[in-house]
C-alpha cells in the first residue's frame, strides 16, 4: 500500500529518504498536473524551482520529467532560487503554476513540495484538496518523459529567474535601491545556508552602503542553528555578528528567501509581529500609501490598531498563505502576512518575500535617519505602548482530533490571571483575553508539533499565559 500523502499549510513535507523519496514526489507531480489538466492547462508552462536542500535540484527535475509526461511545459530554474523570485516568475513567464521544491524553515533531514497558482501566491485549500486527492496510490499511474529528450525537444526549458524578478523590484516601483546603496549603512546579512545567499549584496553593491553575509554557502546540515527558521536561537550567531561588525541592523533570511528576520544595532532580536508592524506602520505613514491590512489570527493587533488610525480595514484568516494569499488578491491588499516572518505587499506576487521585506526595512532606516531601536519605539509611540509576544512549540504523539478534543473539554476561565472574554475556533483554538491580547493553540500543518503563542500588553504575564496554554492542551 503506498503511502498517503497529506498537504498541510503550504504543500507537503516529509523526511528525505524515508518517506520524502523520488517515487512519492513523482506522484505528487503526477497530482499537480492531473490538477492542472482537469482546468485545461495542457501545453501550458509550469514553473518548477528548489532550494539548497540535499538533492533538491534532483527531486526538481523528477518533477519537470512528470509534468513534461503529461503534456505540460516546464520553466526549470537554472540554479537554487528564493522562493517569491520563484512566485514572480510565474507572472513574467505567464505560467499556470509553480512546483517548488523546499522544505522552508524544516529541520535539515526534510524536504518539501510547494505548490503555486497562475498568481504566484498559494493555491487555496480548495485547490490543495484537489490535488491532493488526483495524487496516485501506485507509482505505476505516474507519467514520465526522459529529462534529455523533454529537453531536446524544448519541453524542459532552464532559466534565469533572477534577472526579471529585480527589474520588476525597481521598474514596478516596489522599491528606489539608490538612497540604500549611498546611505553608507552597515548591513548584516544572515542568509542561513539557503537561498537568500548572495542576493543583498547583488542589489545593493555600487554605494557607500557595506553588507556583511554569514551562512552564504551550500551546506544542506545548516550548521551552528537547529533549522533555518529567522528565530533564536537560530540567529544568535548572526546576532552576535552584528554587534562585533558594528552593524546597524541584522537581516535574516530563512532556508528559501521567503521569510524574514530583523535583528536591531545592539544584536537584540525583533520579533516577527513587531517587524510586521513596523512595516504596515512604514507602508502607511513613511510610504503613505493606503490599501487592506491582511494578517493571521497569530499574529500581532497592532495592525488593527495601525487600521483604525489609519482607516483602512484589516482581515484576519486562518494561520498560511493558502488564506493570506486569496484575500490579498481578492482586496488588492497594500501588505498581508503571517506569524512566521513571511510578508506581502501591493504590487508584488501574493507570496512571502524575504528580500523585498529586507529592503523596505532598509528603506524605513534611510528615509527616516533612524536606528531599528528608534523606529520600534515610534510604532510602539503609534499605536498606544508595547506589545509583547512568545511561542513555545510542543512535540506530541497520538490522534490530533484527540487533543483537540481535550483543549475543547477544558476551556480556561483564566490564562496567566487575565480573564478569558472569547473563544475563536477559525483555526485552532484561540483565546482572546481582557488586555486586548490573545493565546493561541493549534497544529503545525508542515510538522507533528503543537503551537501555543501568545501576544498581550503584560510583558510578565507572557510566561505564565505560555504555561497555561499548555496545560489547556494536556502537555503539562
């Protein structure tokens, strides 16, 4: 019996070798273009990327085999590329899709299968249910053409997807690099063993600006962190770094580019919900730009407060950007994003870019002459005090539905002495609280982990709520 195979939040992922083998992604390719057929896309092209993973480029070209064995036309990245180049080239090419092979964030043992649609951005749960279920059961049903003659006959065809991906940064407005390139800054740049290597420097050398990488070569064990994921302690070496080079601010990549990490000039980690904040408040008051805010339920109410004072409407979804993704589509949002790191923005794909989000904060320091530490204070001045923000991640065993089933029976009146005053269950279990504030339980949809997260106005109160969630969840 072969092995089913489930998407979660982005796609599906697995560990190499045991069941992340050539066999299961060629029949998840198989799945991708029975979806792709069933919508009239034959003869259509597909854009197929990896990361700098163990065996990535190989798993790639096992995809484009498959999809050229079914009729489709493939775009193959000529070398490792981040993920959002990836999601642009969908749109420069006119492609009906992109299969990207990257485990993300995953520890070094996984790898990862991510789909896209014709936009670039997530396909939606709809779409992912679909494929998934046109997944075949015996490798037997998976269609196959010889990479050297799809090649030949013009059915494989490599490319440069850098080169469009930054034209489109600077002739689409998205971003001005020259004021970067001569501001004389100090860069630090932790592109984490991935994808994001190289890029920081190529866009912004020709200036008095300086950038410092570390982490900026293939080395699919991603020594000195536990997994490429822009979080401690993960960066504390590039923390470390920033303060021993005199840097003015840490940028941090994660394994494919699509997230970003921001560490102060004191080498002091921002977290993920302040950095989203800090680029909403950039967007709206530096930029001046006015549009739809569209976050996850786990991330930061600084962005609703950012949305009253700023009139625009802010949506919240379900945790990934297969809910993100649609609804910036769907309003033409100015910035959307997620917990994680990965951010937005109006006139791009709809997909996570860890370099654009790198540049804007670069952006943010120039035009206002001021340091990360100084710019968190004027947002935290905006929107009314500080917010404070953890996650504790939770490996568990058994039946999902059965722990969801103990959270349900065991609701707290209480979380860290605040009281409980709502309970929303759009995903997961969230628990909004007298502060304004909130603690969230739910399942990792790429790994067998549970998630408690919590933001709220107490800075010491932020331990105790993490400990009560946990106890809601059975774990202690």
């Amino acid at each position: 019996m072969a092995q089913k195979i489930k998407f979660g939040t982005d796609g599906w992922r697995g560990v190499i070798a045991e069941d992340y083998t050539f066999d299961n992604v060629r029949r998840c390719a198989q799945g991708f273009a029975n979806y792709m057929l069933a919508q009239g896309k034959k003869g259509q092209f597909v854009v197929v990327g990896h990361d700098m993973r163990f065996s990535s480029e190989h798993f790639a070209a096992a995809v484009a085999e498959v999809l050229a064995g079914n009729g489709l036309k493939v775009y193959l990245t000529q070398e490792a590329t981040p993920t959002p180049v990836i999601a642009y080239a969908v749109v420069d090419k006119k492609a009906a899709g992109a299969i990207n092979i990257t485990a993300s964030h995953n520890p070094p043992t996984d790898n990862g299968f991510k789909v896209r649609n014709n936009t670039g951005g997530a396909i939606d749960p709809e779409g992912l249910i679909q494929i998934e279920t046109g997944i075949p059961d015996d490798i037997k049903d998976v269609k196959r053409k010889n990479y050297k003659e799809a090649v030949a006959a013009g059915e494989i065809v490599k490319f440069d997807a850098a080169t469009p991906y930054i034209e489109h940064l600077t002739r689409d407005g998205l971003i001005d690099l020259q004021p970067i390139k001569d501001a004389g800054l100090t860069v630090m740049v932790d592109t984490m063993w991935g994808n994001g290597m190289g890029w920081f420097p190529r866009l912004l050398t020709g200036g008095k600006t300086r950038v410092i990488e570390i982490h900026n070569h293939r080395n699919p064990s991603f020594p000195e962190m536990k997994r490429p994921e822009p979080i401690q302690p993960n960066i504390d070496v590039g923390l470390k770094a920033t303060v021993d080079n005199k840097a003015d601010v840490l940028l941090i990549t994660d394994g494919d580019a699509d997230r970003c990490g921001i560490g102060d000039e004191n080498g002091e980690f921002i977290n993920q919900l302040r950095v989203f904040g800090l680029l909403a408040y950039y967007m709206l008051e530096i930029r001046g730009e006015r549009g739809d805010i569209v976050k996850t339920l786990s991330t930061t109410n600084m962005l609703n407060k950012l949305g009253e004072l700023y009139g625009v409407p802010v949506h919240e979804t379900g945790v990934g950007f297969k809910y993100v993704a649609p609804m910036m589509t769907e309003t033409n949002a100015l910035i959307g994003g997620e917990e994680s790191g990965g951010y937005a923005f109006r006139g791009n794909v709809p997909e996570r870019d860890g370099i654009l989000a790198g540049l804007y904060m670069l952006d943010f320091m120039v035009k206002t002459g001021k340091k990360p530490t100084e710019l968190l204070k004027d947002l935290f001045a905006k929107v009314g005090g500080e917010y404070f923000y953890d996650r504790i991640d939770s490996p568990f065993s058994g039946d999902p539905e059965e722990r969801k089933q103990i959270i349900r029976d065991n609701y707290p009146a209480t979380l860290g002495g605040l009281k409980v005053t709502e309970v929303v269950t759009v995903d997961g279990f969230q628990f909004k609280m007298e502060d304004g504030g909130w603690m969230l339980i739910r399942f990792s949809g790429t790994e067998p982990i549970l998630r408690v997260y919590t933001e709220t106005r107490h800075k010491d109160k932020v331990k105790a709520i993490l400990e009560d969630g946990l106890k809601v969840a059975g774990i202690k």
